[in-house]
C-alpha cells in the first residue's frame, strides 16, 4: 500500500510524523560531516515545513540539539576504535565540528571529560583487562 509515498506493509500503517522523521534522520546522516546543517536545506532536501520538523524533533529538544547528539555519539565511537586511533582534529572535521576545541568543549559538557580523557580511560580499561585475563589464563605456581 502507498500513500504519498509512503510504504506500509499489510496491518501496519506509516504514521507520516514518523516517516518525515526517518527521512529528516537520513539526511542529517549525509550532511553531518558539512559542518552547519542548515535547517532550510534540510527542509527543501526532505520536502517538509519548518514547523513540522520541529515538531518531529521536538522531544529531542529541537533539530540542531539531535544534530549535535548524533555528531558526540559519532565521536564517541570514533574515539573508542583503539586500532584506528584517528586524531581528534580529523574526527572533528570529519563529523562536521568547526575545529578541535569545538569538538572537546562540547564532548566535556555532554560526557564530562575531554575527548584525549576519554580515549586514554578506554585504552587503560582495555590494558587492565588484559592484563587480569592474562593472569587467569596462567596457572598459579601453587
């Protein structure tokens, strides 16, 4: 069944808010290393009014406070990859941070550490689990 674009499997109807949603979540994704997503061009790119993305975004405390969301969660995973170890400043420009301190001043306000604390926290967590299973792997000489 199609409406206005829209697919629904059998007894199961797309509610047009959640659908707008998705396409809004779409393209934040494909925008997000652009720096400023531009709520205008969002509108165009998905074919919807300002006022009905607000409301899809409206529990998340608006468009550009999810936008941000997704960018510190991208982040935060980029930062735990140990094996890529991708330097900060890349990570910033890659998801769209205007530099490196952008980055860490809103990272330290959404996880309570900067960036650099992080990586180091999850890498000396990794080192003593390592460690701790490399003991329980050797048998005591006792």
């Amino acid at each position: 069944m199609t409406l206005s674009g829209l697919v629904a499997s059998p007894g199961h109807a797309v509610r047009p808010a959640a659908a707008l949603r998705r396409r809004a979540e779409e393209a934040i994704e494909r925008r997000l290393g652009a720096g400023n997503i531009g709520i205008a061009d969002l509108c165009v790119d998905i074919g919807t009014s300002r006022a009905r993305l607000f409301a899809a975004f409206r529990a998340d405390g608006g468009v550009q406070h999810f936008i941000m969301r997704v960018r510190l969660e991208r982040a935060r995973a980029a930062l735990a990859e140990p094996d890529r170890a991708e330097p900060i400043g890349t990570i910033a420009e890659r998801l769209g941070f205007s530099d490196a301190s952008h980055l860490s001043r809103t990272f330290r306000q959404r996880y309570g550490m900067t960036p650099r604390d992080y990586r180091h926290l999850l890498v000396t967590d990794r080192d003593a689990v390592a460690a701790q299973e490399a003991e329980e792997i050797v048998p005591s000489a006792t």
